[in-house]
C-alpha cells in the first residue's frame, strides 16, 4: 500500500460536495444558530448573575453593612 504524498493531496482537484453533505452542513448550522438565539433569548428572560446564585439572604446582609 502506497503512502500519500501531501503534495499530491494538495494539487489534486477539489471534488465538490454531495447533497446529502450539503443537507448535513445547512442542519448543523441552522440548528446551530436557533440554540444560539434560544440561549440569548432565555438569558434575556431569566438572567443568571452572579448574585442570584449565591444565598439572597447572607448576600444582602453583607451588602447592607456600614
């Protein structure tokens, strides 16, 4: 068995892409983007920070000192 060469790799001719390749790549990038926009839609709704997710209670005892 032959090894390949990167030379021949690199100056072989671009084989273009089959539909179903096609369909695969439009998929992942559509669903890629409607999870992004659902993430910044639910961020938008419901905002995690930093002071939500420590104890409300022992956060605004501390805050409230002089």
């Amino acid at each position: 068995m032959a090894t390949p060469d990167l030379r021949d790799e690199l100056e072989a001719p671009v084989e273009p892409l089959l539909p179903i390749e096609k369909k695969l790549i439009g998929w992942s990038f559509g669903i890629g983007i409607a999870l992004l926009a659902l993430l910044v839609l639910l961020n938008r709704i419901i905002p995690l920070t930093y002071e939500s997710t420590i104890r409300p209670r022992a956060f605004e005892r501390h805050r409230n000192r002089p």
